[in-house]
C-alpha cells in the first residue's frame, strides 16, 4: 500500500473548512465596527440581542408631558343655571345619629299587605273535579295527604254516595277515600253497568261494600313490600252490591249465579287496568280488588276465576210412608200389642226355665227314704310280678 501527502491531501482535503471559517470572523468583526454605538444613545439593550444591532427604545419623548397635555380633554363648563340653583340651596347639617332632622319629612312605611294577599293561593281545581259534581257522585274534597315512603296523594275526595240517573243515591258504606280520577271511575261503573244488571234482577242497588280503600301500607299488608295502590289513595276493594229489595250480590259467593259474576268480571276488566280476585293469590279470596295503576304500554291485569256454584245437596229425609200401611194410632196399638206379647213370652220362658231349673235341682238332691247306692266297682287289675 503506497501512502503520500498528495494522496491524503486528494482525499481529505481542510483547505475548504479553513477558508469558511476565515470569512465567517471577518464578516463579524467587520459589522460590529459598522454598527457599534454609544453606551448613552442607548439605554436598555433587547434581551437577544447578543451583537447589540437592536434598535434603541424612543424612551424620552414617551415620558414627556409638555406633548401629552394638550391631549387630555377637559369637562365641559358648568351652566349659569345650575350655578344659581346651587347658591341658594344651603348645605344641609348632618342630624345626629337616632334623632330625625325636623325639616326633613319621615319617610313612608312600606304598607301592610291586605288579607287577600296574606292568604295562600287557592290550588287549581283540576278537571276531574270539576266533572265530579254532585249530580254524579256526594264527593267532596279534602286535603292533600303526605306520608313516608310516597304514600298519600293529591286531589283526593271522600266518595260518600253514588248519585244514579233517577236521583237515587248508592251508599259508600263506609265512606271511602280516594284520588279523584278513581272515585269517578267508581262512580262510572255503578251508573253505567252495575245499575242494569239490577234491573234483570228486579230490583235497584241501594249499598256499595266498602272493604278497603286509602291505606298507607305495602301490598297485601306484607312490611317491607313495594307500596301498594291502596297507599297512593288508587284502588277500592269491594265485596258485594245490595239490592232494595234485600238481596246482596256478592262478587265471590259461589251460591250467587255464574252468568252474574261473569257480567261484573267483564265489566271491571273493561274499566279498570288491575283486578285481582279468586284465584289471583289467597289475599283475594274474599273480595275484589280494583286500580288503576299505570304501566308500560297500557299493560292491564285481569286475575279473576269465577268458580262454579255450589252443588245443591237436599236434606236427609226419611222415607215415604207407603199408602197400604195403616194409619199412625192404629200402627202405634199394634205395636204396643207386638211389645207386650213379646214381653209375655219373654216372662213365659223365663218362667219355664226357671222351672227347669228346680226341677235339676231337686233331682239331684237323694230322697231320705232311699238307699245309698254301692260305690262303683273298680275293675282288676293285674299284679306285675
């Protein structure tokens, strides 16, 4: 391998770096010469401004105030009458603190509302109050219940009685209470379907059994269940509907027709979104339970068996007495006659036996005049030898 200086200078080659870096220095120098100025003409230096090139800042002619006040407006002249105005008025004194100035008039108590305003406003009447007149139902209402758990309700009536198309009035026995929507409801369905079914039985209603209405409770009474609808003053649970003419058409008595429970079951199904009743669950067995709770999609329930009636079983009774026989005294001689003639061979044979009995008695006993019979003779035996 041949290695010279030529070579090396060929291949790497400094001439290039040094002369640019022989012109870099001499470009700086040359501008800081140019461009170098006084400590004086400038104050305060840019802070990067590493060559001082900057620019100074006109500091003096900012600060200055012979240039500035001319600028500065000033507030117009005060009128002659207003300057009048102020020398006649005298500059008031200060009263002292608690003690009003007598020149100065008290100022006004602020009024006193009126009784109208003091009194609450009244809450709107809703719609359904106002349809439940007394034309339709004796519904008046009463305030509105809070209770723990969002028990209670507002809008709420004491539905006492059901006024019929003919003025007729339905006893609620016992009143019940009740949101307004319900007890219309209620009183709806005893107008509109209860009172034609009495009619096809000949009579009118005259009560309606209140079992249960507003309690503030858990379903079917259980402590800790989700709050029934008893509880938001919702559901009435009826048992029967009595007649004037004395009868009681009760919903879940099997001795009452199944064509009649059937009409009430399509009626209330049709009207309300729940009815629990026979068969539903044991809670219901006595008594039907109406709401009208709302849920999702107008979902309704209808939970109501009605069972068939009871099987007429008549009475023991003894049998027919046949025509031949003869006639009651004639059968009582004949069967005192019977009892005595059986009484009479009764005493008959009692008498035979005991005769019987004398006579084994006497025959054993032996006669005085008699001989003693030999004692019976043993037969011989043979000696063994």
């Amino acid at each position: 391998m041949n290695f010279s200086l030529q070579e090396f200078r060929r291949k790497w080659s400094c001439r290039g770096y040094m002369s640019a870096r022989a012109a870099m220095v001499t470009a700086a120098l040359g501008m800081s010469l140019v461009l170098v100025e006084t400590a004086e003409a400038r104050k305060f230096a840019a802070p990067l401004d590493i060559f001082g090139i900057g620019t100074p800042r006109p500091r003096g002619a900012v600060h200055s105030a012979k240039k500035i006040s001319p600028q500065i407006p000033l507030p117009r002249p005060r009128p002659d009458e207003a300057q009048k105005g102020s020398d006649k008025t005298e500059p008031e004194i200060p009263a002292a603190e608690g003690k009003p100035s007598p020149d100065k008039a008290p100022a006004e108590k602020p009024s006193e509302p009126s009784t109208a305003e003091r009194q609450p406003a009244e809450p709107k009447v809703s719609a359904c109050r106002l349809a439940l007149t007394e034309e339709i139902a004796i519904a008046p209402s009463i305030p509105d219940v809070r209770g723990p758990g969002g028990c209670g309700g507002d809008d709420l009536v004491r539905l006492e009685a059901i006024v019929l198309p003919d003025k007729r009035k339905v006893a609620v026995k016992p009143a019940a209470i009740l949101r307004c929507t319900m007890a219309s409801a209620i009183a709806d369905w005893v107008r509109s379907d209860m009172v034609p079914l009495a009619a096809s039985l000949g009579s009118t209603i005259s009560d309606l059994d209140n079992f249960d209405s507003f309690e503030c409770r858990g379903r079917n009474r259980i402590v800790g269940a989700m709050l029934s609808e008893h509880g938001k003053a919702n559901a009435l649970d009826v048992r029967s509907l009595k007649l004037a003419n004395g009868q009681s058409i009760g919903l879940t008595d099997r001795a009452v027709s199944r064509e009649v429970r059937e009409r009430v079951l399509h009626s209330v199904c049709s009207r309300f979104t729940t009815v629990l009743g026979p068969g539903s669950d044991w809670y219901h067995e006595d008594h039907i339970h109406l709401d009208l709770a709302q849920r999702r999609n107008d979902y309704r329930i209808c939970q109501w068996n009605v069972w068939d009636p009871l099987p007429h079983v008549a009475p023991l009774l003894p049998v027919e007495r046949p025509e031949e026989a003869p006639p009651r005294e004639v059968a009582a001689k004949s069967d005192k006659a019977k009892d005595g003639a059986k009484d009479g061979v009764k005493d008959g044979a009692e008498k035979d036996g005991a005769e019987e009995g004398d006579a084994a008695v006497a025959a054993d006993k032996p006669s005085p005049d008699a001989k003693p019979s030999p004692p019976p003779r043993k037969g011989a035996t043979k000696k063994r030898r």
